[in-house]
C-alpha cells in the first residue's frame, strides 16, 4: 500500500505516526507526507519509507491510498488541485475532515472515486484510536483498505454516514471529555492526600482498569460497578453524590451541546 497524507497537522501526524509504528502490519510501502511548511516534518525524513513534500500533486500521483487530513474549509481547494490526477482504477479517498460530507468530495473527484470517511482520534498515535468508518457505494468495495490502516491503530467501526457527527462527539472530542474526568479524579486525589504525580498514575491506570474490564468482560457498566459496592458502602455514598450534583446528566447535556455545536460548522 502506497499512502499519502495530504495536510499533516495535529491529526494528520498523529495518523503518521500510527502508520510507522505498524508499517509491517498495514503494509505500507511508502509514505507521502504533504504540509505547506515542511520544516516541522525534517524528522520524518530520516524513515527510508518516508517522503516529505508541499506538493500535494507528486504525493497523489506516487500512491494509491490518499488520506485527505486538510483543515475542512480546505478540502475542496486541495481536491480541485489534485482532481485531474485521481484514477478511479488506482486510488481510494480516506477523508478525516470533520464535517466534509462524501458527496461534496464526489462532486468534485470522477465518478466511480471510492471516497471512504473516516473520524480517528488522537489515540491514533499510540495505536489506540476508536476510528468510525463510512463510504460510498465504491469505497464499501475497499473497505478493507480502511480497516487495515485504522484496525492497527485501534479499533473500527462501520457506520452510516448520517451518524458521522455523533461519533465525532463521541469519539474524537470524547478524548477531551475523558481527559477532564481524569483531571478531575486526579485532582480530587490530591485533595486527599496525593502528590501530583502520584494523583495522576493512579486515576490513568484505573481508567485504563475500568475500560478494560468491559472490553474482556463484554459486560453492562453497573454490572461491574454492582461488583465494587456494597450496601451501606463507601463506593455507593460516593456514586450517589456524584448522581446528585448532576454527573451523568452533566455528561449527557455536554455532549448534546456538543453535537449541536458540531451540526452549525
């Protein structure tokens, strides 16, 4: 697989990153890396596999997967610049720009362009990313392209396209919501007598503890919450004041204002 990541900021170099950490895995044979200062990118170039360029056109025409990771009010921009060189027959859109419909892409690339959708997260770079997937009728055909690349950097999953907003809410700003939770735990643990240090490694690894036991255990939350109380305990006291200054229904009401927020973009 020949890849080229079109607009390498944040997201994009995080999805760099993933993709050389796993290499062998997703197969990748080259690696284009398009930003307009490449400068930031001179580390890159020490990677045999990697090439580092501000011209979009020579990344699109030496590979066959395209990962369009631009800012979304530049997508169409880019795509018009590099239009005439899309083949049907040889490349497949994986879009990462929030918001970007596949039909605004279709509108500009040929018809019968496999254009694939896709909304990582940041944890693509330690190879833990919750990626959802969407596609048009030809890029369902590769779908597989997709999965190999995003399953090494994490989990996927396939979606409807109309649900892409809400997995932005709930997978990409959802790295924010639990980064807050967990600060929010840490600080609470040094106001009962933790250093900092201490505080933090203790909330990070329990939140890590806790999301693994589901993802083994396949199991409902209460029912692992129903393993850590007991009546009259410590842990329900805690819950239950938790519950009544608004916790779940704080979460709730964010991520709702978030998705409206997401849906006037």
């Amino acid at each position: 697989m020949k890849i080229a990541i079109i607009g390498v900021g944040n997201l994009g170099y995080s999805i760099a990153v993933g993709i050389l950490s796993q290499k062998k895995e997703i197969n990748c044979k080259s690696l284009y890396l398009t930003k307009r200062n490449i400068s930031s990118l001179s580390h890159f170039e020490k990677v045999s596999l990697v090439k580092t360029t501000n011209d979009n056109r020579r990344a699109v025409k030496y590979s066959n997967v395209i990962i369009l990771a631009v800012q979304p009010a530049q997508l169409m921009e880019v795509l018009e610049e590099v239009q005439d060189l899309i083949d049907p027959k040889k490349h497949t859109i994986i879009s990462v720009a929030t918001g970007r419909k596949i039909e605004e892409i279709e509108a500009v690339v040929k018809n019968g362009v496999p254009v694939i959708r896709c909304m990582p997260n940041t944890a693509i770079s330690v190879g833990q990313s919750m990626t959802c997937i969407s596609a048009n009728e030809a890029g369902k055909l590769n779908f597989h392209l997709a999965k190999s690349i995003f399953n090494a950097l994490g989990e996927t999953m396939c979606i409807e396209e109309r649900l892409m907003q809400a997995a932005t809410v709930i997978c990409a700003s959802g790295i924010a919501f639990w980064m807050r939770l967990i600060r929010a735990t840490t600080q609470g643990a040094v106001q009962l007598g933790f250093h900092s240090e201490e505080a933090q490694k203790l909330s990070m690894q329990t939140c890590l503890g806790a999301a693994s036991l589901l993802i083994d255990s396949q199991s409902h939350p209460e029912q692992e919450i129903d393993k850590v109380t007991t009546p009259s305990g410590c842990t329900i006291e805690g819950l239950n004041e938790m519950e009544h200054q608004g916790l779940s229904s704080s979460i709730i009401k964010g991520l709702v204002t978030s998705y409206e927020k997401i849906n006037q973009i």
